[in-house]
DNA sequence: GGGACTTGTACGGTCCGACCACACCGTATG
DNA sequence: CATACGGTGTGGTCGGACCGTACAAGTCCC
C-alpha cells in the first residue's frame, strides 16, 4: 500500500510554463483554433525568458497541441490544434525501437485494437470508406507489386477500417501501434521466400476481410483479422528496428 | 487514391536534430541506459546552437526518451530510459480537455483494454499482484471513505490489473486512458446524490470481478468490467475536464 | 487610376555568450 | 584518519542579436 518516495524534481521553469499553459487548456481557456501571443510578449508576462517559454512551446508542439508559423497575418504565430497523430506514432515508435515493449505486446495491442476496429466498422461505416478500402484492396492485388508499395496500401488499408469504425481514439492508437511495427514487417515482406505467393494470401484474406465488414458480419470480421495478425507473428523476427 | 500535398516545412533545425537521435535509436546506436555526451560537446558537432539541441532534447524529454541532471557523477548527465507513460497521460490528457476525443470514445477505448486486460490478468496474474488487489479493494470498502481517496484507489485497481495482464502497452495505454477521465470521474462521484450507496454497489463490483480474476474466469470478468464501466457512463457529464 | 514594385514591420527560428545552482571529486586541513 | 573546502563539469536560465518569412501599406511606373 505504501508509495514509494520519490524525488520531486522541482520548478524547472519551462515545466512551470507548461503546467501553466496546461491548466488553461484543462480549463477550457484555451480552445483548439485560438492563438498565443507572441512569444516575446508572452515570456515577460510569465516571468520567464523566451528560452524557457520557447522549450514549453516545443513540448506541446511535439504533442500535437501547437503548431507555430513564422510570419505575420492570420495564420501566423502560435495556434492551439489537435493533431494528436503524429505525437502518439513518434512515441510508439521511439519506445518500441527501445524495447520497451516487446513485439508480442505490439501484436496483441494490435489485435486488442483491430478486433474492435473491425467489429465497429461493420456495424457502422460510412459506405465512402467502404470504397476506398476496396481500392486499397485492389491496388494490393495489382499484379507484380513491390513489397514497399504493397506495406503502403495495407498501412492505410488497416487505419482507414480504424478511423471508419467512428472512435476517434482507438482509431489514432491503432495507427499509431501499426505504424510502429511497420518497418518490422517492412523486413519481414522483404525477406519472405515466395513474395508474391503470401501477397497473394494476405489478399485473399483481405479480400475475406472487406466482404465481411461490408456485409456487416464483425464478429467473423474482429476473429479473421485476429487470425490475419497472428499470421504474420510467426513470420516477424524481433531485433532492432529501422525508422 | 490520390494523397493531398502538403508543405513540406523543412529544416527547422531542433527538428533535424530530433531526427538525427531517433535514427541512432532506431539503428541500435542508442540504448536505454546510455549517456548522451554534454550539451556543450554534442551542440558543435552536430554544427547546432546549443538551444536548438536543448530543444530536442526536451522533445525527447517529454516522450519519455531521455532524462537530464545537473551536477557530476555517472548520474548526471543526459541519459537514455524508458518511461512512456507519464509522457502517454500527458498527451491523452491534454487532448482529450481540447476535444480531439469525445468521452464516448474514451470509454469505449476503455472497455476495449480493460476487458483485454482483466481476461488476461485471469490467466496470468502473479499472486502478490492478486494480493495487492485485495489490499486496494479492501480500502475502497473503508467506512466513510471519501470521493477522492476512493478515485486514487480506484485507478490503483484498474492500473494494477492491467499491469498485471504481463503486457506493457496495453498497461500503459490503459493507464494512461483511465487517467485522462480521472477528473471526470471525480467530478461524477462528487455529484453523486447517494455517495455512500454508490460506494457500496461500486465496492460490490469490485469484489466481483476480483474474485472472478482469482479464479481464472477471465471471461466473465471482462464481461462484467464492461458492465461496470458502463455503469459510470450514464453518471459522467461531457464538458472541460479539469487537471 | 490601376497594377507592380518597394519598404516597413511583426512574427518565429537560430545562435551566441554569460551566469547560476547543483553535485561530485580531490585536496588540504584539523 | 576524518572532516571541511574549493575546483570542476553538468544542466538550467537568461538576455541580446541577427536571420528569413510573410503580410501590409506605401510608392512608383504604365
């Protein structure tokens, strides 16, 4: 029951800048679209110099919450947005490569994720994605595709089924976990003995998979999408991973 | 088929620098436990000012890539760890207070792991976590216990569980999802008409889904925690979260 | 008078040099 | 031998300066 004591680490400035900034945003003052004041005239007004504003401002521009443009007019400055995206795959990513998470993890995250992914999107997804999930699908089975061009189109394929199953979230943690195995399975493609033989089968199940959605059977769905990932388990070498 | 183009944005040097340590990350270059050489060297080789290295570093910094202290000695310095989940709150948090997730999102994300995490927890949970569990359930179940030591508790509990799961991402993803609605939570408690019944009924569910994960009835106790985290969603009210 | 060009200005981006607080390490001192 | 003290290297902070960019207004030429 007892917590461990820990260091406190106190008043770094630029975390005193970010915390404040912070609380504007738990608080509802700070609203995506709205823009900072200029840094020169925000850093006096915080008491801080602009270095140490400018590391807080670099923080939350890594995760996604500011953007910055040089300039002047209505599109310059510091912004409020939501692009929470990019932050999440950079630190997905970042601490696979470290080994923080082991690739089994990531796989079965990914199914976690996908299951639900694909059990969502046949409840309810707009018929648009429906067809271009089937173009993606189609661009798969082109005939004589490269093994780079063909990790491209499944990428897409899976996040485009995440982001049509409605749920904002599970949608940018699904892309975020696929994005941070895909130089994995980038390799693994790469080093199959008989490439266009498994193209083939990852189409045919591919294929299996955008019938079913669009048919609305997601339970069959979530079970053949577990057993598409768990097919590419065995083939996947864990080691160090490229970007 | 077609991908928009989008400007390119180049250069900003903290960025080119951030790319530079990613890529040693992902070569193997960089470990976790490794040491950065001190700003003052690395700034000049890398032909960068020391703030647009400092700049970076910070980014990695908030992701959980890299920590600093001041000082002498084989702790100080900047060195590589692994510490995704402070850096995961943090973003899921600040996004969700602007919106970019909804709180149906968020709980439907939540159900997804948890009933993930306390299926597997049935399977493979070692017993001092089991017997930290009870400790925490029994302190919920304290006479007059009050809304905000019960919230602490409460995290506790699903946190543990989900670490105990032996999967480090959905840990931390849980983890750092549950937290994100912390402060709605605590909102819904307070405002809760009969605290003391509430307590009781949620008190109930706990022991339940406790016992049911001692006895490996895994999917029965994900069943029931998706019941139990529906049960909250009726109670909570969307609108600015605090801290 | 209208369009093209030039200047002014407000941004963020970068860099430099300096100082501070801290923690270790070696030496000097009792 | 033990303690006290200053040296040294580390990140943390700060202020100032310059750069490139992009808008805005003023100016010139047709």
């Amino acid at each position: 029951m007892s917590v461990e004591w820990q260091p406190v680490r106190q008043s770094r400035t630029h975390e005193l800048v970010l915390r404040s900034i912070e609380e504007r945003v738990f608080a509802g003052e700070l609203k995506a679209g709205d823009r900072l004041p200029p840094e020169r005239e925000l850093a006096p007004v915080l008491g801080v110099s602009r270095s140490a504003l400018r590391e807080a401002l670099r923080v939350l521009e890594t995760i996604g919450v500011l953007v910055a443009q040089p300039g002047r007019g209505p599109d310059a400055g510091a912004r409020i947005v939501r692009n929470p995206d990019d932050a999440l795959g950079r630190l997905l990513r970042l601490h696979f490569a470290l080994g923080s998470y082991s690739l089994q993890d990531v796989l079965e995250a990914r199914i976690i994720l996908e299951r639900s992914s694909f059990a969502a999107a046949a409840c309810h997804a707009p018929s648009e994605d429906l067809d271009e999930a089937e173009e993606l699908v189609r661009g798969m089975a082109a005939p004589g595709i490269g093994v780079s061009a063909f990790n491209d189109l499944d990428t897409r394929f899976h996040v485009l089924i995440a982001r049509s199953s409605g749920n904002a979230l599970t949608s940018t943690l699904t892309s975020a976990v696929r994005e941070s195995v895909r130089p994995l399975i980038l390799r693994a493609l790469e080093e199959a003995e008989d490439w266009p033989a498994t193209a083939r089968a990852l189409n045919a199940e591919h294929d299996t998979l955008l019938m079913l959605v669009c048919e609305g059977r997601g339970a069959e769905a979530a079970d053949l999408v577990e057993q598409h990932i768990h097919g590419l388990h065995g083939t996947l070498v864990d080691g160090p991973a490229g970007p």
